[in-house]
C-alpha cells in the first residue's frame, strides 16, 4: 500500500487547558506519514506559546498564526497550507480516539479510493467516555438516497461534522470547496457541498474521534443571531447550487436543515430558561421569511419527506409541517417543547432502532449466530490459520464483548497475537483482561508441561507404561502451545492394577487421593499445588450404550501398544497414534456433551489436530473408530461446525457434502449451543444432562443411566433398582441445594431442548 501524506489541521482559539491534549493524540498515532497544521485564530490566552513550542521540538508540526476570523476561515488557512494527499480536521478541545484512528481511516480510503472517509465517534467529559455513536451509514448506492441524506445529516447527524473524517485533498480542490465562516453550524453547510458533488464516501466501524463536551464551547451557548444564521446557510447554500448550476440537486436537504432549525430554536429558548412563550415568540418570527414559510409548505404536501423509509419520523414531520403551515405556531411550539421534554425523538429513533434490531435479530435466526460471536469465531479462525479473515469488523463494543466471550470460554489466551495489533481499538479493562489470562495461561502451561514430564517419567522407571491424554499432548498442535489453558494432568494406562500401581508412586513422592473420586473410570491425585492428576483405566466415563462401551474396552489396549513421544514445548511426552488420539478427544468432547456442555475450548483442540494431522490413511482409520463406536454422528456434527465458523480445512475429513447430512442451520444451532454452555456447562444451572430424544421415555431413561452410574456395583442387582432409584432422587435434591442448581422442573426443560441438537447426531447407532 502507497503511503500517503496526511495534513491534520487543528485550529486553536482558548482552549489552552486542552490543546496539549489534542495535539498528543496525533503525535501517538501510528500512522507515521503525517504532517500537523497548528492554526493560531488570534487566541487571547497561552495558546501561540503553546503551539510554538511544539513547533520548535518535532519537525513535523508546522504554526500558523493570524488575526481571528472564525473557525471556518482557521480551517481554510490550515488547507491551503498543507501538502498532504488527505487533510483532517481536529478541533482543539477535542482527540483522536486511540493511536489507530488515522491508519485506519488511511487504509480505508486507500482501499476504496474514497474522497470522503468516516468512522465512529464518542463524546466525554472530564475522564468519563461514553459509548460509540453510531453513524448507522453504508457506501454504494445508498449514499444517493434521501434516507442517507436525512439520517446522515439530521437524524443521527455524524455527515454534518467537519472532524472525523478524512478528505481527499484533491476531490475538495477540484471542486472549489472550502470551509464555511458562520459564526456556528459551519460545518455543515461545507459537508452539504460536498455531498452535491457526488463523493465516493467510505465508512469504519471503528471510533476515531473523542468529542469533548465543553460547556464553554460555541455549541453550548445561546445564541442571539441563531434565526438569522439558520436561515443564512439553507439560502446561501441554494443560492451558492444556482451559481454553480446545481440548483435541481438534493433539494431535500435544505427543507430538513430548515424544519429541524425550527426544533434548535425552541430547544435553545427551553434550555436557556426563557420559557415556551419566548420559544413561541421565537419560532413566530422563524416562520415570517418567505423561505421558511415556502419551504415547510413543500414538506406539509409531503414533498421530500415520502422518500423517508422511517415511518415515525416521516409521519411526525408531515404532521408537524402541516400544523405549522396553518400557523398553529403555538401548538407547534407546544409540540416540540413536548417532543423534547418527554424525549420523543429519541423514542422514535429507538423504536426505528429497534425494528432494525428485529430485522437483525432474525437474519441472526436464519443464521443462529449472534455478531460477537461470528466475531470471536473469525478471531479464532484467523489465530488458528494464521490467515487474515476479512470478514473481522472492529467494532469497540464487539470486540470488548467477544473478548468478554472468549474469556468465559477459556479461550482468551489463543487470541493475543491476533488482539495485539487491535490493541488502541480495546477498552483498557478488557486488555487487562487479556494480558492476565494470557499471562496466567502460559505460566500454567509450562508448569503442568513438567508436571505432566515427571509423572510420566516416574511411571516408566517404575515400568509402568503410560500415554498423555489431551493438555499438554494436544498442545504441541497449536500454532503456540503456551496459549492452549489446561487445569490437570490426564494420563492413560492399561488397566486398574496399572492405575493403583501408578497411584502408590505418587504417594511415594508426596501425592495425596483426593477425597472424593467423582468418576468410575480414573483416580484423582493432588499434590501440594493443588493440580489434579487423574490417572485413567478408560478412555471415557461409560455411556449408555452396551455396545459403544465395549468398544472403547476393545480399543483401550492399543493406545499403549501404538504409543510414540511427541514433542511438546521442547519437552518429549508419551502420547498414541493420532486416529487413536482423535477418537479420544471426540470421546471426551462427547462425555461433556451429553452432561452438561462444553465451550470452545474443545473444539479448538479439534481445529488445530486436524489442521496438522491430514495424512488419508490416518483419517480413514480415525472415521472407521468413530463408526464402529457409533459416535461418527457426533463426529460429523463437530467437524461440521469447525469448518464452517473456525477455519478447520474444509473437505478434510468427511468429504464436501457434509452439511447435506444435517437439517438446515443445524452447524449455527449447535455452535450457539455450545456458547451457551461455555466451559463445561459452568454458566448455567439448569445444564446437567442432554437427552438424545424428546419424550418421557428419554426422562426415564437418562434417570436409570444417572443411577446406574453413580452406583456402578449395586446397581448389577435388578432387585435392588427401585431403592437405589429412590436414592438416586433424593441425592439429585440434596446436591441441586447444595451446588446452587436450578429446580428440577428448569433442568427437565434444559434437557429436552438441548435434545433437538442431539436427535440429529444420530449416537451409538452402528452402520457396517
């Protein structure tokens, strides 16, 4: 990409306590090919010393001082000045929001090849910064309607600004277009010639621009000359079209600019305090010019207003005009005295945002993702393949949300060499966020790596052969192994007596049993940092499937015998053959499934596995296991949904008509389904277990599971089932009031609705 030249113009009049401010923020901008136009408006305070002294230390900061003529005439002394390809205009109490706010303009407009480029921007006070203000904009054809010129000018109002945005130099010098000298509003009367000359405009979704409310400012001040200077930049403008032989063009936009004046002169008399009589008084003496009355006419016979697609703003307008063309002036005044005093612009824009909203919300439905997390999945697809995602907006609020997300998720730390070049686009809370869980994450890796290395160790001198299962094992496949969080050490070994050999050698070097072993098919060991060690005689907790049970049994034997070290971090580990380590991790993923959920995390270990492992005969081998176990439903479902949100290779493993196999939109349920759940179900406490059907005959079944389960001997004995059903209940009741769950009655109805997800899976069904 050309480097191209951009001159920042900020024109300074007593703001002495912010100008240091304002000129900082372009000095920290990454964005290196800058030059910077300090203009000196005639400033009565310490301001020419100010902006002299920046002068003398960079190179790059040029001063101009002249007699003060106004803001716009200070704007029009710093262009004809500059040299740059792109001019920016920064008023002096104001900053650029974050060291990014050029480059991202730049990289934008050179992309596009706009004379115009726009972002965001937020206002504050004092320390306190408020949320983005939407410019709710689009390129294309758009950007010739009356819907763009009214909500661009008016409605939300952000194409009416001079700051914030990036101009072509030469679009503006072509077109003989320069800064307006009213007193106020200058601004958008030189964006409203702009407009008429057919800009290529380009917008970001990133804020740019800090808005400083200052109540010392023009802007907040009562203004004696407000009629006569409305009414000056809507006649000049037509009169300055007629000159240029434009006259015929948007025409529109003068009627809003003069009906929404109607609306700042009674706001003015309100706010100051001179009470509705005086507004009346005042907007009286508004509607008396011959272009005022004229123009309101036109709006009151639906001219320009029937090209609004917003109903409640295009009836409100109609009806306004009418009552003012009938002179009710009084009744008008009334009405928009009530119209800001009950604030019903702002209700009707919400209820207009609010049907967008809706729209959105069901083209989410069509697709079942919400945007911050298609945002997270493009964030992790993009650390995973380590190919830039174009589809990745950045967004303020999104991005702090999907950090939010991913951090639920355990996931955050995969994300920081994408975030890092996002960093100024981050909330400093949410970047904290980052740093620390990635900082935690790497210093647990390296401790569990060495963990996991002298456990193995001390089983292999005791002859005991043993193979890592997942943590550090799956690491070793991520594009940095470091940022893969792990809480425990999981080892795998042949049988039980393997296990309780194991077990005494880790008492031999001070491990303790934990008390409570919440699973039928490993022991749980601690040592003094607390870390679990479970050290495992199956691949997965038995499912209630016979078959698919004993086929795990059948398969246990050859992780051992096809064991081989994989290097991890630097450190050599035991771990199996990849078919075999594939099917466990599916097992595992499974196991979660179908009690509580499972979050991202697992996925990514999915993501990254097969990724690096696609040799044909690996993945011929790893489908016949999972087939043969009857889970390949469960496999396909996964695969699925990693190809298609996190950058897993497509037509990897189950061919391209995978997606045919599912219902529609089934991949975007089921991720929404795992979000939902994110690490292991922790989120929410109706989640415990997922039917495979609906109906009570699921219930019942999934209960008898439970009890066979949490009482694997006695439950051999039918006779003894209708007292350990009962015990089974009773445990259920006192353990949901102990964890905090939910009632039975939520976790029924969690399970049932998760059951949809799991139908189409098709479990433990075997097809050879």
């Amino acid at each position: 990409m050309n480097k191209k030249l951009v001159s920042v113009i900020i024109p300074t009049y007593k703001t002495e306590i912010y100008v240091d401010q304002a000129i900082k923020s372009v000095l920290t901008q990454t964005y290196p090919d800058l030059e910077i136009i300090l203009v000196d408006d005639g400033s009565p305070d310490r301001c020419p010393e100010i902006l002299d002294g920046y002068a003398e230390r960079y190179e790059r900061v040029r001063v101009i001082h002249q007699e003060n003529q106004g803001l716009g005439a200070a704007r029009n002394t710093g262009f004809d000045a500059s040299k740059g390809d792109y001019v920016f205009f920064l008023d002096s109490d104001d900053m650029l929001d974050g060291k990014e706010a050029i480059r991202n303009l730049v990289n934008k407009a050179v992309e596009t090849d706009a004379d115009i480029t726009m972002g965001n921007f937020r206002r504050f006070y004092g320390n306190e910064i408020q949320g983005v203000n939407e410019h709710h904009l689009r390129d294309g054809e758009y950007t010739q309607t009356a819907d763009f010129r009214f909500e661009g000018f008016y409605r939300f109002g952000h194409l009416a600004y001079d700051w914030g945005k990036l101009y072509k130099k030469s679009f503006l010098v072509d077109n003989d277009i320069r800064c307006c000298r009213y007193r106020f509003t200058q601004d958008k009367p030189h964006n409203m010639l702009c407009y008429v000359y057919h800009p290529k405009y380009a917008f970001i979704e990133n804020s740019v621009y800090l808005y400083r409310e200052n109540p010392e400012s023009v802007t907040y001040r009562y203004k004696e000359d407000m009629i006569p200077v409305w009414i000056s930049i809507a006649t000049d403008f037509h009169d300055e079209l007629q000159k240029r032989g434009l006259e015929d063009s948007c025409r529109d936009i003068t009627a809003f600019h003069i009906f929404v004046g109607a609306f700042f002169i009674v706001k003015q008399e309100l706010i100051s305090g001179r009470g509705l009589f005086k507004a009346h008084k005042a907007i009286r003496k508004y509607a008396k010019d011959p272009f005022v009355k004229r123009t309101i006419g036109e709006l009151a016979k639906g001219m320009y207003v029937r090209d609004i697609s917003c109903v409640p703003w295009k009836v409100s307008m109609r009806l306004a005009s009418i009552l003012f063309a009938m002179h009710g002036y009084f009744l008008f005044t009334l009405g928009l005295a009530l119209l800001r005093g009950l604030q019903v612009d702002v209700m009707i824009t919400n209820i207009h945002n609010k049907s967008q909203q809706r729209k959105r919300n069901r083209a989410f439905k069509k697709t079942g993702v919400s945007p911050q997390v298609s945002l997270l999945c493009d964030l992790m697809k993009q650390a995973f393949t380590g190919e830039e995602v174009d589809s990745i907006k950045i967004d303020r609020t999104l991005l702090e949300q999907a950090i939010d997300l991913a951090e639920s998720h355990r996931v955050l730390p995969m994300l920081y060499d994408v975030l890092v070049p996002l960093q100024e686009q981050i909330p400093e809370k949410s970047w904290k966020k980052v740093e620390n869980a990635t900082e935690r994450t790497v210093k647990q890796s390296y401790r569990l790596l060495f963990l996991t290395k002298e456990i193995q160790q001390t089983c292999e001198d005791a002859r005991i052969p043993v193979v890592v299962l997942k943590g550090s094992g799956v690491a070793a496949y991520y594009p940095v192994p470091e940022y893969r969080k792990s809480g425990d050490v999981d080892l795998l070994f042949d049988d039980m007596d393997d296990v309780y050999a194991a077990g005494k050698e880790l008492e031999k070097l001070h491990y303790v049993k934990t008390e409570e072993q919440h699973a039928n098919h490993h022991l749980v060991y601690q040592g003094t940092e607390g870390i679990d060690i479970e050290l495992h005689a199956m691949l997965a907790e038995p499912f209630d499937n016979e078959r698919t049970n004993q086929r795990m049994n059948a398969y246990l034997p050859y992780y051992l015998r096809e064991r081989r070290k994989t290097q991890s971090m630097g450190v050599d580990l035991w771990t199996t053959s990849e078919p075999l380590q594939a099917l466990e991790l599916l097992l595992h993923m499974l196991q979660h499934f179908l009690r509580a959920g499972f979050g991202l995390k697992l996925l990514a270990d999915w993501v990254v596995f097969w990724n690096k492992v696609n040799d044909p005969e690996k993945i011929k081998r790893f489908c016949f296991l999972a087939e043969d176990c009857g889970v390949d439903g469960f496999a396909k479902a996964i695969t699925l949904l990693c190809e298609k949100f996190l950058g897993l290779n497509e037509v990897h493993i189950y061919g391209e008509h995978l997606e045919a196999e599912f219902s529609k939109g089934y991949a975007e349920q089921f991720l929404m389904e795992i979000i939902s759940a994110e690490e292991f179900g922790k989120s929410d406490k109706n989640r415990m277990v997922a039917l495979r059907k609906r109906g009570l005959f699921s219930y019942i079944k999934e209960f008898h599971y439970q009890m066979r389960m949490n009482y694997a001997q006695e439950s051999k004995h039918k006779w003894k089932w209708p007292y350990l059903w009962c015990k089974t209940f009773v445990t259920f009741i006192r353990n949901n009031r102990r964890l905090g769950r939910g009632s039975l009655r939520s976790i029924l109805k969690s399970a049932g609705e998760r059951a949809s997800v799991v139908e189409e899976m098709r479990l433990f069904q075997k097809k050879r």
